[in-house]
C-alpha cells in the first residue's frame, strides 16, 4: 500500500512539476509575443506536418508489427488500430510506459500471449532509443555549439540518476516482500529470453526495425521542420532539424515531468537557439505539434475504440 501512495504522488508531482514549467515558460517568452506567430499560421504547412506524423506513425506501427514475425493470427489490419489507440493512451497516462501497458493489454484480451508483446515492445522502444539518442549526440556535436551539447549529455546523466533513484526506492519497498522480489526476477529473466529469441530468430526485421526507425526519426523532425515554415521560418536546414527534435525528445525520458511536459518545451528553447529561431516561435511550434499529435491520435483512437472487437487470437 505505501508503495502504492509513493508512486501516486510521485505522479501527481510530475504532473505538477511539468505544468509548473510550462507557465514559467509562457511567462519567459511573454504569451503576447506568441500572439503575432499564431496569426501568421499558413494552414498547409499544418497539413503538411500532419500528413507527416500520420506517416510516422504508420512506420511506427510497421517496426512493432515486423517484431511480432509471420503470424497469420495477427493480421496488420487488426494491429494498427490497437497500436494507434495505444499511442494516444500513451500521451495521456503519466510516465513512458502507457503504450507499453496499453498495446500490452489490448492484445492479451484478444488472446496474445502478454509476456511475447511486452518483451518486443520494450525490444523496440529500445531500438528507438538508440537511434534517438545517435541522431541527437552526432546532430549536435556537428552543428550546435559545444555548451549545449555539455548540457545534453548532464541531462543524459540526470535521467540516468533519477531512474536509478527510483529503482532503489522501488527496491527498498520491494525487499519487504520476498516472493514480490523472486516474482520480479523471474518476470525479467522471461523478458530477456523473449527478447533474445526476438533477436536471434528475425536478425532481418530486427535490421529492418532498425532502418526504418530512422526514417520515422527524420519524419518525426520533418513534422516540426513544417510547423516552423508554417510560422515563417522557411529557410531552416532540415538535416538541423532532425537531431535537434531526437535531442529534445530524449528529454522526454526524464523522469521528473508528466510525459515531457515543459521538459521537452525547454530544452526545444535552448537547442533551438542555435539555429536564431525566437524562443516565442519555438515554444508555438512545440505547443502546437503536441495539439497537433493529440488531435490525430485520439480521433482515429476514439472511432477504432467505438468499433466490435476483433475475434481472439494467439500468437505461435
């Protein structure tokens, strides 16, 4: 029960925290400044970014799918509509691990078995990862000056700190209950094996994950390369772009802000910097493709969820 309350609160406090951020941000820039940039908007770069996150989004779901094999049990018609609304649970729960729990959850009730998508999920949120985490270290050390790439990385170490902070507090809780402690290495040791069998069976859609994370990547910063020639800023490089949209999305994963809120605004503020973008136009353009990205998943989300529900199936 009281680990129950800690992470209760430790929620609430993120969520604080993140909304905290955000008004001193609006109340850096001066929210009359952010007025001009709204109404200069060109309507078609919106468009333009939303058929972008469309099209990531679609990859997205392919780099899951590939995970899962040759399964005739798992049509990809029947999977996308489960991965979409996963993807909009997860911009609304607290923490990195909604979709991960949603898409989990989604397909076990139609009869996957949970342990098989959890452990290819986690398998490509750690591909993405990494491929986040290159594009942004080799964008900002080849374009952006060495102080912010100082900042990025002691901000790298501070996440890296928090979560090994909360994995002790989370530890010390755990250690009052011995079969808790013995239930959690065997449920590990099984996620290793799955990802490892992921891993040494699809080497090929492992690769293929790989590849077209990348493209999603550069898509995601396309996406935001629009939003800024929606405001104006057409003569921004978008090979600059992109590794300064990885980096500031990495900044999502720090454990101290409901799902990047403000976090992710502000470190959009200083990377941003380095290509004379007004710090009024970023944080329009950051706000902006968070409403953006709410509005395309949870409409699509919302009709699939109205939907039957697809016969039960298992994977082989």
């Amino acid at each position: 029960m009281e680990s129950r309350n800690y992470l209760r609160w430790t929620a609430i406090a993120r969520v604080l925290f993140g909304v905290v951020l955000l008004s001193a941000l609006f109340y850096y820039v001066n929210p009359v400044s952010v007025l001009p940039f709204l109404k200069q908007i060109q309507p078609v770069w919106i468009l333009a970014a939303s058929g972008v996150i469309v099209l990531a989004t679609l990859i997205g779901a392919t780099n899951l799918y590939l995970l899962f094999g040759d399964n005739r049990n798992l049509k990809f018609g029947e999977f996308l509509p489960l991965y979409w609304t996963s993807w909009a649970v997860g911009l609304v729960v607290p923490g990195q691990v909604g979709d991960l729990a949603s898409i989990t959850t989604l397909l076990h009730r139609r009869g996957h078995v949970w342990q098989v998508v959890l452990s290819r999920s986690l398998l490509d949120k750690f591909i993405s990862s990494v491929v986040l985490l290159t594009i942004a270290l080799i964008g900002i050390a080849r374009w952006v000056a060495v102080d912010i790439l100082a900042w990025f990385v002691l901000a790298l170490l501070a996440s890296g700190i928090a979560g090994i902070y909360l994995a002790i507090r989370l530890r010390k809780y755990a250690k009052r209950s011995v079969g808790l402690v013995a239930r959690a290495l065997r449920f590990l040791d099984l996620l290793r094996q799955q990802i490892w069998e992921c891993c040494s069976q699809l080497p090929q859609r492992v690769a293929l994950n790989f590849i077209l994370t990348v493209v999603k990547t550069g898509l995601i910063g396309a996406s935001y390369w629009c939003v800024f020639r929606a405001l104006g800023y057409g003569d921004i490089p978008l090979l600059q772009v992109i590794p300064l949209v990885a980096a500031s999305s990495l900044v999502a994963y720090l454990p101290v802000s409901f799902n990047g809120i403000g976090t992710v605004e502000a470190a959009g503020l200083i990377l941003f910097s380095s290509l004379k973008i007004a710090d009024p136009a970023v944080l329009t353009a950051y706000l902006l493709l968070r409403a953006n990205v709410m509005i395309l998943a949870w409409l699509p989300a919302a009709v699939w969820f109205l939907r039957p529900k697809p016969a039960n199936s298992s994977f082989r």
